[in-house]
C-alpha cells in the first residue's frame, strides 16, 4: 500500500497526518508513505494502532516536517505543555522507519525543552534522518531503535529517555558551550542503553566543554565505539549530574575514541575503556536483537547498509 502527501496537491493528501489517519488500525501490511518536497508544518502523531508505516521523503534538505511547540507553550488546557507535550513528531506505532527527510523543532534556543521527535514503541529504524532541535531534541522513550546515518543536533540533553538505541555512523552535533550529548535513564536491568558506533561528535565553531553525557537516572548506560570526536567533547567526558551517588552506578563506556576530543587520558575515573574483546560484543544483532531476534537491516523493506560491528 502506497500514499502520496504533496504540499501542491498532486498527491493523495496534503498533510502527513492526514495520510496517517488515512490508514485503517490494525493494517496487516506495510504501508509506505513517500513525502514530496516542501516544508510541513504540522503536529504529527502516529498511533500505536497503526504498525509498520514507512515514511520516506525526498532528502533532508527537501522534505521537512516541523513544528514549534515548547514546555512553556500552553496547550488546549490552559496549562503549559511541559517537556512531553511539547514535541513536532510522535512515534507509538511498532514497526515504524523513517528515511530521507527531517524531524526539526524550531522553538529556538533558550526556550526550554522542546521536542522534536518522540519516539515510544519497539522496532524503530531511521536512515538519512535529520534530528534538529536545542534541548530534549530526541526522546528515545521505550523500545529498540537504529539510526543509521542521521544527523542528531541540540544543546542540552539532547538525545534522553529509557530506550535502547544504536546509533550507526551518525553526527552527533552540539550547538552550546557546556552542553550535554545524552542524558540516558537506562533501567537497571537493561544490559544495553545507548550505543554509538563508528560515529561523528561535533560542536558548532568555538563551542567546548560538551559532555559526552549525564545520568538522567542512576543507570545511565552510553557507549562510545570508534568515534571521531572534536575539540568541542570535554577531556573529562561525563558529567554526574551534580549527584555524586550516581557515579557508582552509571555505565559510561568508549572504544577507540579518537579525534582532539578522543584523548581520554583525562576522563572521569567513574567511566571506563573498554578492551578490544569487550568492544566486539557490541554489534546491531546483540543490542537490539532481544528475544524476537529482531535486525533493523532486514525490516520493514528498508535495509541499509550494515556498520562495522
């Protein structure tokens, strides 16, 4: 099943949403969305009734989905959003891709948090997305998720939440001096939180100080695989949140880091360096295969290209 959203009509629909709920609950096939150039403001929810929607634009540059809300914006209620409310892209279908576009925030810079996708159900893969926000720009909420070749950019805090994620070859950019990459609440349980391989970390001209991380909850649990990082990374690399308890519980992690930023002859003590045979047990398959043995390669008719594992 195909549907065609075109801002100048020649598609199915105008709007994302409304080709959203065009689709029937409970579809027991893929449905795949393609989005013609444009910018589309708009609010966009896709509910957990709807599984295994693929979404693809025409490029980042080209298909754009944004919206402008913040924690201060006051809802239908009266009463302002907060952080959960105040997001332009929402995910609580199963299944879910998204390829070729971007999912943008443009509250602007100081207004709080603002996000820009929110991301609640399992099995969730991205390819060529871009994440653009300031704070709380990705909240990875719950489930499994890969993203492969996305460009992620914010200030502070700005990839959070429970989830476990792989991030593939990603740029990881920070806009603000003294800013925080991740700020993970891992569950206790859960072996695996944030896994970044072979990715980029960067900072915009003149900012520094960045934190690769702090724990939103004791069980913070990031890894940093092969990645290039900056100048902008702090040489201590991880914040604790100005609670010292929870440097005995959080997982901070690098392998290989390299770049100016990459020295971790100055890390924090409560952070380690994993060795060559501790790194090789991070790969797509053990993180997100759980016990359905799920491969974000080979699902829902978008595979992509396999990072160095």
């Amino acid at each position: 099943m195909k549907i065609t959203v075109d801002l100048s009509g020649q598609g199915d629909f105008t709007t994302v949403q409304s080709a959203i709920d065009s689709i029937p609950d409970t579809c027991d096939t893929t449905v795949l969305i393609e989005i013609k150039k444009g910018v589309y403001r708009e609010k966009i929810s896709i509910p957990s009734s709807k599984p295994s929607i693929r979404l693809v634009g025409e490029g980042t540059d080209e298909t754009v989905l944004v919206y402008s809300d913040n924690a201060h914006t006051l809802g239908d209620d009266g009463e302002p959003l907060g952080t959960f409310r105040s997001g332009s892209f929402y995910v609580y279908a199963d299944d879910f891709s998204a390829e070729q576009l971007t999912i943008r925030n443009d509250s602007g810079p100081r207004t709080g948090q603002a996000v820009a996708a929110f991301i609640d159900a399992d099995r969730i893969s991205f390819q060529h997305v871009r994440f653009e926000g300031d704070q709380d720009t990705l909240y990875a909420a719950g489930g499994r998720h890969y993203f492969a070749e996305c460009h992620i950019e914010g200030d502070v805090d700005f990839i959070f939440g429970p989830a476990t994620a792989v991030f593939d070859r990603c740029t990881i950019h920070c806009k603000r001096t003294g800013g925080y990459l991740t700020a993970a609440n891992t569950p206790e349980d859960e072996p695996f939180g944030y896994v970044f391989m072979d990715c980029t970390i960067s900072g915009d001209p003149g900012v520094e100080n960045v934190y690769l991380g702090r724990p939103w909850r004791a069980f913070a649990n990031v890894v940093f695989l092969r990645s290039e990082m900056d100048q902008s990374v702090h040489p201590v690399g991880w914040h604790n949140w100005n609670q010292p308890e929870r440097e005995e519980t959080s997982r901070y992690a690098e392998f290989g880091s390299r770049g100016p930023g990459g020295d971790t002859s100055a890390r924090v003590s409560w952070s380690r360096q994993l060795s060559e045979a501790e790194a090789e047990q991070y790969t797509i398959e053990t993180v997100l295969g759980g016990t359905d043995g799920w491969h974000p390669l080979y699902a829902n008719g978008a595979p992509v290209k396999a990072a160095k594992d």
